[in-house]
C-alpha cells in the first residue's frame, strides 16, 4: 500500500459523505486471502473492489454483521479499498478533529491498517 493514510482536510458535516480511495497492490510471489475487512466506528464504510467486483459496503463490528471476504488477491494484482466517512452520523456531537481506519485482516492472521483524519465544522 503506497498509502495507508489519508487526510481530507476541513470538511462541513452539512455538505455530507466524502470518500477516499486506497490503491493497493499484492507486491509478493504469493496469493493474500483477505478473510475480513471493518472499521473502527459506525461513521465509516469500506467497499472492496477487485477482479471487476465491487464487495461490500463493511462496517463497525458490533453495528451489524461483518461478513468474511474471502478473496484472493493474486501475486502483481491490484484493487481498491473505498473508505466513506459520514460526517453527520454522530451529530452535533462530531464536530472537531476525526481519525478513522478501516483494517484489512488477512488469511495468514496479518492485518493492514488504513487511516484516515480530518477536522470536522458544522
């Protein structure tokens, strides 16, 4: 993963949903299984896209069913990891500094941790 963090800046819980892809790449000689993907608040969705699929939309375990993945990444292949933050799920509480992350847990027990932050205004 060339990035594994992202910051969208100053964005208004009024102007809503912003979005934020992560490009990754299996740079091993060997196929990754990922086996489950979630987040670290209800506020935030991941969606998988790879080998034409678009998989998801996961979510916060504890908020719903974290279904497991179960894909193969091939050696040299690519996809996608769309975080979506939702400003406004936490109401007029969430306003201010945000971090997030969607973690990625893999067949051989690894994780990958993609964060992101921003500063939050009514």
């Amino acid at each position: 993963a060339p990035e594994t963090s992202y910051d969208f800046g100053r964005i208004s819980m009024a102007a809503g949903k912003v979005k934020h892809d992560y490009n990754l790449t299996n740079s091993t000689d060997q196929p990754i299984e990922i086996k489950k993907i979630y987040t670290s608040c209800m506020c935030t969705t991941a969606t998988l896209r790879l080998k034409n699929q678009q998989l998801g939309p996961y979510g916060m375990p504890g908020h719903g069913a974290v279904p497991a993945v179960n894909q193969v990444v091939a050696p040299g292949e690519s996809l996608v990891i769309e975080a979506e933050f939702d400003p406004a799920a936490h109401g007029p509480a969430g306003i201010g500094q945000i971090a997030r992350s969607i973690i990625v847990e893999t067949g051989s027990g690894q994780s990958l941790e993609l964060a992101f932050q921003t500063f939050v205004t009514p």
